[in-house]
C-alpha cells in the first residue's frame, strides 16, 4: 500500500522486505525489546485456558448474527444520544469524519492510538482537509513524528530505540534531549498536555462496543484516550463493525483476555466505558458522540471460510510469537496490520489488490493460532489464501504444476527414470530454473554411482 | 479479597492505605495533600467532614461548580475522588462520572487520592459487570489500575506519561 507514508524497510515485494528488515542491525536490536512482552504475556495468557473457549463463542455468537448485533447496537446508541453513522467504504469513513470536523470549525484533533484510523488513513485525509491531527499515545506520537507507520498495533514504535526515539522527539522540541525515558516521558507529556486542551475533536477507535447497553469500551494504559473523551467537545468514535459484543457483561471475560494477550497485564491500567456523551450538569466529557461504524468489505467476509477473522480482538499475540514478524518486523509487511494477523486480514479486506504475496512469508509453524485467544485458525487460513487470492506466483504454480506432470510420466517407466537420474548426475543437483528455491535449501546430490548400478555389478 | 487487592495496587506502583475508620481516613487525606496550594474534590468522595476539614487547611480546594474548573483543573497538584466499587481480580478501581463528580479529577493532576469502601469490593471483573450492566450506566465508567503508563520506550514502563503519576489508595471500612 503506498499512501503517503515513509516506508522504513524497503523493498519492492516482502520477499525483497524481509531481506532488508533481517540485514538492519538497528531494528534487530530493537526487536529484542520484544521477548520482554513475550514472556509476561505468555505466563499471564496461561493462568485462565477456560476464558478462551468462552471468549471464542462469544465472538463466534456475534459473528452469526453480525448485523442484527449491529443494528441492536445502534438502536441503544440512539437512545443514549450518540449519532451513529455508517460507512462501507474508508473513504465514506473520511468524507463522515472530515465533513463533522469542517462544520464544527474544527482545527485540531487529539487522536488516541486506534489500528481503525489507520485503517481508513484517518490522519492523511484530515490533514488534506487542513485539520491538524495530533497522535497522543506516545509510541504512536514518535512514529507520527517520524513519517512513518505504527509497526506494532499494541506498541508502535517498537522499531526504534531509545536512542532514535531521543532523536525524533529532540528535532520536534528543538532543543537537546537526554536519553532517558523519564526525560522523554515529561517533555511529551507537557507538549501533548497543550495539545489536549487545545483541541475542538478526540478521535479515538473502540475495543468493544455492547449492544445490549450502548457502551463503548475503550482500552488505555497512558491516559491519552481519557483525555481524548474529557477534554474536546466533540467525540469521534471509528468502529469496524466486527467490534461490537452482544452483552456489556461479557466484557468481564473479553477485557482481561484482551490485555493479558495484549501486554500482559491481567487488566489494562485504564479501561474506559462510556455511555452517551456529557450529561446535563456535568462538568466535562464531550457534548456531542459520534459512532462511525466502517465495513470496508468485512460483511463480504461472513459466510465464507475467512469469517472467523472477524473474532480478532486486535491483542497482538500473534505477532508477539511469530518467528518471521520476530525477525522483520511491522514495516516489512508495507501494510497497516502486519504479523499473521495482517498476513490474513491484507489481502481479505483489499479484495486480494494488496499484501497478495504475505501469505507465502510464513513458515507455517501455526504458532499465531496456538497464540490466538479466541481461537482463529490463522495458519490454515494462511495457507488457504495461497491458494484464494491470485498473485505472481499463480503463473509458477502454474509452471510447478507442468513440471510435476512431465516427472509423474518420466518415472512411470524403468527408462524414463534411468534417463532423468543420469541427467541428474551429470548435473551435480544443479538444475535450471530452480535457484530460487535452492538459494535457501539443499538440494539432495545425486550419489556418484547409482545403487541400480551396484546391485547389477555384484549380482551379475 | 481485600488482601488480594491490596497486593496487586502495590505491584502496580500504587501507595495504598487502611483499611480505616471514617474519621482515620478523612485525617490520612488532610496529611496527603497537606504542602498542596491547588486541590480538586468530586462529591463522590464518601467521608462526611472532609470539605470542612480541608478547609482549615492552607490549601485552595477547587469546587466542580466553580466556572473556571475545566481551566484551573490543569494547575491543581491533586484530585481527590470516590469509587463506584473495585473488583480484586483482576485489580482495578471504578470510577463513575457525575454532576459534582468530573472524569478530570482522577485524570489531569499529578496526584490522583482514591477513596474506597471495602464494602464495595466484589471478587472478580466479571462479576463487577454483572452487575453494572444491570444498573444505571454513567456517561463514563472509568477502571483504573494504577498510576499512567508507557511501555512504548523499548518496552520499559516509564510512569505518568498522561495521567497521574502517583495514585494515592485510601480504604475506609
């Protein structure tokens, strides 16, 4: 996908990616700030295995009945006051979101991380619009700064050091900055402390919204999405549609899921619920809530093998313990989910027009769906997909499968098999054609004399 | 219960006192936020006396009514709220928005003073649910663990990126 951003791996395919992201000494060493969450997450995921076949028929039980849920949960966000509006498209979501923006004046919007924004390209489209739009989760807020995209949905900016994240943010405070996270920490702090009370929207996205109530379930561990519901006036929330949960009390099971996947923590520091905008005689929180609910093709997703991706709660366990995303990272996928849930969720919600080669850059190894909290079967989705959406590799599929054909013919037969080894002997292994395959793996050589050859010359 | 609690407020960099009488903890918070000049109160906060009390102290209390409040709230050292109720497991503290009871008090000071009823602790967060789900929802319930947090600095916890960076737990029974 090329929409603007700075691509921080380059490469014209992941292949080329991949290559590049394992050659970076810099992002290998920040990537082993990873194991760190590997650990915790793991030891907190495994302390209640019940919780994930109850989560799992909770989203599968949403899934059923995906827009009897959603219709639900409009009626109940209607009555609470909150306008709800609906997209198919990410450009119905921006042109909903930049219009609200443009008819309430509106110059700055304060956004907490949100994988949805992203999503629809949310902070392009409101630039374009001349709408300035400040990131507030400080991993985010450094990837902003930096032109680039979040590699990681959980932590952002786990791609750069502290070091380079020392240089971002001393570039932005143009004044000298030491590398140390306290130091760091307090000039954000008070930078983005302006931006809240400055700004006329907060944008956020939404971890569950429940149907039964209304209720919109935000998840934070710095604060910046409270901020974002306090201070401004006006509330933007953008929900894909596969966000909603039937009932407000499942989330006694789905939150503590969530995080301890997420981060593993056994609850997020701030977890936010919020029902219906400022009511009469509060002092703060929004006048006005908006919901933004946006399809961008997941409806096309129901009914089809592909539909239980629409369980994902976006916790990044998956990528946590996948030995690829371990070793490249987010920015080598060149789309905005990445690790095997990006593998997947690319090429279903683009039509199979993006991300069409992510499929083939796993080893299969289905750690992502042993990780997995509410039981989406990634590795053999993955696998599927190579063979669902069209892209270079169906012409050398194509040609595998002329090759397997003539190989089935030539050793059905005693003469076609002693013709074909002998080529292979006089070739040493090496065959035309197949160095692509060969660069990575060894080709078994051919021994010098065959055992049909030594088996007649001692029985003769 | 409540020694679970206890526990895992501390693991998660929170001071935590009591459990305590009434009158204990009313002086607990006068002590808290004695060298303060700028204090926000909720309403909420269920310790009869402690607007009286914290009158007779050189400190500036910021009242909810005040006109100026979204304003002045920026340059308040602490906030001082009540709690809907707490479950144990996992740890975490509810705090519900009201008229005279603000989201920003527990939000925008550096210092955020917690008081809890013991009474109000239930075991688990699903249990909590259950029950909130079945009441009146506030326009905003907010759980909160500990003091604000990043891990987005090479997956270090750096504290009170946003919020406060020092949650005071104070439990009366």
């Amino acid at each position: 996908m090329s929409d603007g951003h700075a691509i921080a791996t380059p490469g014209d395919d992941f292949h080329e990616r991949t290559a590049n992201a394992v050659a970076n000494p810099v992002l290998q060493k920040a990537l082993h700030n990873l194991d760190r969450r590997l650990r915790t997450a793991a030891t907190s995921a495994a302390a209640h295995p019940d919780w994930k076949e109850r989560a799992a028929a909770i989203r599968r039980e949403t899934l059923h009945d995906l827009d009897g849920w959603l219709d639900r949960l409009e009626q109940s966000l209607t009555a609470r006051g909150v306008q709800v509006h609906r997209a198919s498209t990410p450009a119905d979501a921006r042109r909903i979101i930049v219009d609200l923006a443009r008819a309430r004046g509106a110059r700055t919007v304060v956004k907490s991380k949100s994988m949805a924004t992203e999503e629809i390209d949310l902070g392009n489209a409101l630039e374009a619009a001349g709408i300035t739009s400040v990131e507030t989760d400080l991993g985010e807020y450094i990837v902003q700064l930096a032109g680039e995209r979040p590699s990681h949905m959980i932590t952002p900016a786990i791609h750069k050091t502290l070091p380079q994240i020392r240089d971002v943010l001393a570039r932005e405070a143009g004044t000298d900055l030491a590398v140390d996270r306290e130091e760091l920490t307090l000039w954000a702090r008070g930078r983005l402390r302006g931006e809240f009370l400055r700004a006329d929207i907060g944008i956020t996205g939404v971890n569950f919204a429940a149907a039964d109530t209304g209720t919109l379930v935000l998840v934070t561990n710095e604060g910046n999405g409270r901020f974002c519901t306090t201070v401004p006036r006006v509330h933007i929330a953008v929900m894909p549609i596969e966000k909603v949960i039937p009932r407000l009390a499942d989330v006694g099971i789905m939150l503590p899921l969530l995080t301890s996947h997420a981060t593993g923590q056994a609850l997020s520091n701030y977890v936010t619920m919020i029902s219906g905008p400022r009511r009469a005689g509060e002092v703060d929180g929004p006048d006005e809530l908006h919901v933004v609910f946006v399809d961008n093709r997941r409806r096309t997703l129901l009914g089809t093998k592909y539909e239980e991706m629409l369980a994902c709660i976006r916790c990044g366990a998956c990528l946590n313990v996948c030995p690829v995303y371990r070793n490249v990272s987010g920015h080598a996928y060149d789309a905005v989910y990445s690790g095997p849930m990006g593998k997947v969720l690319t090429p279903l919600l683009s039509g199979g027009a993006e991300g069409a080669d992510l499929p083939y850059g796993s080893t299969l190894c289905h750690a992502c769906t042993d990780a997995c909290p509410v039981k989406i079967p990634l590795g053999d989705m993955i696998l599927s997909l190579r063979a669902d959406v069209p892209d270079a590799r169906t012409a050398l599929r194509r040609r595998r499968r002329v090759f397997w054909s003539v190989w089935a013919r030539a050793w059905s037969t005693p003469r076609g098999y002693r013709l074909t080894t002998a080529l292979g002997r006089v070739s040493r292994g090496r065959v035309p054609g197949l160095r692509a395959w060969t660069s990575s793996r060894e080709l078994p050589r051919p021994a010098r004399e065959p055992f049909r050859d030594r088996w007649a010359k001692e029985h003769r | 219960m409540i020694d679970t609690l206890i526990a895992t407020l501390r693991e998660n960099t929170c001071r935590v006192s009591g459990p305590m009488g009434v009158d204990a903890a009313r002086t607990a918070i006068v002590a808290l936020v004695a060298g303060h000049a700028l204090v926000a109160c909720n309403d909420d906060v269920p310790i009869p006396g402690l607007a009286d009390a914290l009158a007779r102290l050189p400190v500036e209390v910021l009242d909810p009514r005040d006109p100026q409040w979204p304003v002045r709230l920026a340059d308040a050292d602490a906030g001082i709220t009540g709690a809907l109720l707490a479950v144990a497991e996992p740890a975490a503290i509810a705090v519900a928005a009201a008229p005279g009871s603000p989201r920003g008090t527990s939000l925008v000071p550096p210092v955020h003073i917690c008081v809890l009823r013991v009474a109000d602790l239930v075991p688990t967060l699903a249990d909590a649910m259950q029950t909130i789900a079945a009441g009146d929802l506030p326009s905003a319930l907010t759980w909160i663990g500990g003091p604000s947090r990043t891990g987005d600095l090479e997956m270090i916890t750096t504290l009170g990126v946003h919020g406060p960076r020092t949650v005071e737990v104070v439990l009366v029974s």
